[in-house]
C-alpha cells in the first residue's frame, strides 16, 4: 500500500511523508539523546545514561541516524555532543572481541560499509549547519573534527591511536589530521602515539574555540542561533561551501585508506 502523504508541493499530491521527529527519537533512544528546537537539532551520544562506548552497534547507529537527519527538512542546524564528562568513555571491547580474521565476510563487508558512510554522510549529505561540542576526552574523534565548527573542552587530547594498537590509522582521524594540520604533523602524531592537548589543537586550527565545560553547550547554542538568524538558503549553501573540501578529500582517499585498515585488521593473528 502506498505511504502517507507529505505536506510538501503545491498541493502535498505524490511526496511521502518520513517518519515523525518522535518516531527518531524512540527509534535511536538507546544511542541518542535527540531534541529540537526552533529547528536546531542537538545529537547527544549516550550509553545507559552515561558516556558512551565506542562499539560496531554505535557506529551502525551513527550511520542509520546521520542519513535520516539528512532527509528531515525540518531540521536546520546540527549540534553533536556527548554525555557527561567524555566524548565517548573508551571502547566497548566486548563488541571487538572476536578477531577480524575470524569474522565472516558479511562481518567485514558491514563494517567497511558503516565506518565510510559514517564519515561520508557527515560531508556529502547532511545539508545544514553542523557544530561539534565535544564534551570531554574520548576516542573517534573524526566525526565532530569534520563539523563546520568545532568546540570543546580544556581535558580534549587529541590523537590517532591506531598504529600504536597494531593498525592502519584509516578510519578516518589520520585523514582529517592530515588536511587540518599537514602531513608532516599528523605522520608524527600516527607513528609516535603522541596527542595535541585541548590549547595546541585551537592554535593549529584543529578545533575553533577551547570553553570550559559548564558554558559548552551553551556556547554552541548561541554560535546555532547566530547561524539560525540568517536566510535559510544562506545557511545551507555556506554548509554545502564549508564542506566542498571534505567532499574532495573522501572521494579521493576515504575508502583507500579504510579498506587498508581493514586488511591490517584480518590479518591479525591471535596472540598469546
């Protein structure tokens, strides 16, 4: 049977209406803290109320909850932002515990899916306004760096920890550190394991502004209504100008560099 019918065209006659605002905030409550107002969405990452864990179920959740953001018209402004005292807590080693070598083909084929579209719905198909308030330290740290504008914390370090775990850093952080910062940099970030504190990160142009963490939000809160008081139309071409680099940058090295991680990843053998 047919859908519902939107409200959208002159007469509403043949567009399908998505699902309700209420319908996304049940769908993903057990990831994400959604709210919006005057059409500025706010994403809180959440695990049992608390900070979140890094897991194959959050990244799919990311991945499914970016592309229904994307196609919700009444969303104007993106905010992103954690739970609590971190960004994300650690790693939810439970849900990695199985080696990559043992997983089955559909396994790896979901993961690859899910890490490059995680990174590619952010730059090619959220059309609004994106701010990250990152909220503490944690891992994965990607996805609020690739933000139009990004804040956080004094405690934020930030660094790719993957060749100092036995890994290919191409998930997507080696990547937005070597635009952002320059190969050279980012190379002796990767190799060394070595992290750039919360003040290092702003004056390298990693990240805009460093606010202590009781005027987090509401800093990026008053930077969304700032956005918010400019023509619509406005709003989402300087989104589609700010991110036009991003787009290049994942077109030409994205899935490349994930799938080399992901090689590095089979290729582990169980270790005593």
């Amino acid at each position: 049977m047919p859908g519902p019918i939107g409200r959208c065209g002159p007469d509403g006659a043949g567009f399908l209406a998505g699902p309700s605002f209420a319908q996304h905030q049940t769908r993903f409550a057990e990831h994400f803290v959604l709210d919006r107002r005057d059409g500025i969405l706010t994403v809180r990452v959440h695990h049992e109320g608390g900070a979140a864990l890094w897991s194959r179920g959050l990244l799919n959740a990311w991945n499914l909850l970016l592309g229904e953001i994307s196609a919700d018209r009444d969303t104007e402004l993106v905010i992103i932002t954690g739970t609590g005292d971190a960004w994300l807590a650690g790693v939810d080693f439970a849900s990695f515990a199985e080696p990559m070598h043992r997983w089955a083909g559909e396994s790896i084929d979901e993961q690859y899916n899910d890490g490059v579209k995680l990174l590619e719905r952010v730059v090619n198909d959220l059309d609004v306004p994106t701010i990250a308030a990152i909220n503490g330290p944690g891992p994965r740290l990607e996805l609020p760096l690739l933000c139009d504008l990004t804040l956080c914390t004094p405690d934020v370090v930030i660094g790719d920890g993957n060749f100092s775990a036995g890994s290919a850093p191409g998930d997507g952080l080696y990547l937005v550190l070597h635009e952002l910062i320059g190969a050279k940099r980012a190379n002796h970030m990767v190799y060394t394991g070595e992290g750039l504190r919360a003040d290092q990160a702003r004056d390298l142009g990693l990240i805009n502004e460093v606010v202590p963490r009781r005027d987090l939000l509401p800093r990026a809160t008053r930077l969304a209504e700032n956005i918010m008081a400019k023509p619509r139309t406005a709003r989402r071409m300087t989104h589609r100008l700010a991110a036009r680099g991003w787009q290049r940058r994942m077109v030409a090295d994205l899935r490349h560099a994930y799938a080399h991680q992901l090689l590095t990843m089979a290729g582990h053998q169980d270790r005593a």
